[in-house]
C-alpha cells in the first residue's frame, strides 16, 4: 500500500532513542523526510544517519520543549527544511517512580509540563500553517496507562489521560480544514528499555543470560502483562500504524485514539 507520505516533512518529538526513534524510522521508510529531535544532538544524530544508511532522509533538531523560546528556535531550524506537514508529538515520559505514598505535587506538574504542555506548545505552533495549507496531521502518544492506570507513577497516567482529551478537543477544532488529531496509546512494547528490563528479570529466573528473546519473553511477560496475543509488540508496529494515521489514506479518522495493547484492554 502506498501511504503518499513523500517528500511530507515530519517532525517527531523524542525520537533519538527508544519508540520515538522507530517512528522516525517507519516514517522515513514511506517517503517521509523526517525531522529527529531530541534534547541530545548525538543521540539524534545516531538515529537519522541509520535512517540514511536505511535510504531514507533525515535532519537533526534539537530543543527543550518546556521552554517556548527553545520551540521557536526548534521550528526556525525546522523552516529551513520547510514547514511540517506531520507532527508527532512523542516526547514526555515519567519523572521517576512513585506511588501514592511518595507522589509530589511538583512531580505531577514537571510530569504534565512534559507530556501534555509540550505536546500543546508543538500542535499550537504548527497547526496554523497546516490550517493555511488545508492539510495536515497531528499524532499524539499517549499510552494503554491512560486507559489501565496502575497503581505506581500515577502523575504519568494523569497525564496520558490528559493528552486523549486534548486530542479530542484539537480535532475537532481544525477537522474542517483538512488537518486530523489523533492519538495512539501502546502498550507492552519491545524498546531496549523493555527488553533490558526482561532481561534481568529473565536472569533472576534462571535463563541464560544470551537466551533468545523469545524464551526471555515467554518467561518475564505474564510477570507483568496479560496480553491476549500472548507478546509484547514491536517498533515496526507503532510505527507502521503512526504511518498509517499520518497518510493522505486516514484522512477521514480524527478525534481517534489507537490502541496498540495486543488486546489487554477488556473493552470495545
């Protein structure tokens, strides 16, 4: 299937390294000239020189996405490529692990400052060109955690949970103009921060250290998860159905949130 994502530039926050980084891939493998940032020029510079080995195009950008000057500098540097067609707003994560004995007020802002604001401060800056063009795409990563929150890191949930509204509400808002909001939510997903925790666990358990992933897998997965597919998913996945959502193909899903959670959640 031909996505006609070439020559669409796209921006992806957080893609020097773990899911960020495989969207960035996928991407850049329908056709995409894929802008890579990450607050790590290195880390980013790593990942779009393998997206080039890979035949694909790619430039680094870099920029703290809780400071506004930093965005503007970002997307100067971004223009002179030329404007975004495809945002991805990947960046965000967690500011380190608590329950609701530890949680801190200030961790739960620090936590949606870098999830749900940077996320806005992005779409915000990059829609009215996409408004102006009469086309445009805007993903959002949430996670299954938004929709199954755990009782740990509950600031993370929040602000997962936080980003499907804001999608919702964007989409609806630019839907006329052929730009789309969408939100994809994983969940066990096989990044080298997942496997190396597999691993070890895997290693507690009495597999060799050099098994092959799928034993790894078999042993540690139900100790954490009950998927129905029986697996954790892949890069290749997230970042084929991000492919998907930012096509010319999708042009009539906005306001959707896509679970990629091997049927972990018990709802339809």
């Amino acid at each position: 299937m031909n996505l006609h994502l070439d020559g669409k530039i796209a921006l992806v926050t957080g893609s020097s390294k773990g899911i960020g980084a495989g969207i960035a891939r996928g991407l850049a493998r329908e056709g995409a000239v894929v802008m890579v940032h990450g607050r790590d020029r290195d880390h980013a510079a790593a990942v779009a020189r393998q997206i080039g080995q890979e035949g694909g195009m790619a430039h680094v950008v870099t920029g703290d996405l809780t400071d506004e000057t930093a965005i503007d500098a970002l997307l100067a540097e971004v223009r002179t490529v030329g404007d975004v067609d495809i945002l991805v707003n990947n960046a965000g994560g967690s500011g380190g692990n608590s329950d609701w004995s530890t949680t801190e007020a200030g961790a739960w802002a620090s936590t949606y400052d870098a999830n749900v604001l940077a996320a806005m401060r992005m779409a915000k800056a990059v829609a009215p060109r996409m408004r102006h063009a009469g086309w445009g795409r805007i993903i959002n990563i949430s996670s299954l955690a938004a929709l199954m929150p755990p009782a740990g890191n509950p600031d993370y949930s929040a602000a997962k949970a936080a980003m499907l509204a804001m999608s919702a509400s964007m989409a609806k808002a630019v839907a006329a103009e052929g730009v789309t909001v969408n939100t994809v939510s994983p969940g066990t997903i096989r990044s080298e921060k997942l496997e190396r925790k597999f691993r070890e666990v895997a290693l507690q358990r009495g597999v060799a250290p050099d098994a092959q992933w799928e034993e790894v897998e078999a042993e540690v997965l139900p100790l954490f998860a009950s998927v129905p597919i029986g697996r954790v998913g892949t890069l290749g996945e997230i970042a084929d159905a991000v492919a998907f959502l930012a096509s010319p193909r999708a042009s009539y899903i906005t306001g959707s949130n896509l679970r990629l959670d091997g049927g972990m959640l018990p709802t339809l």
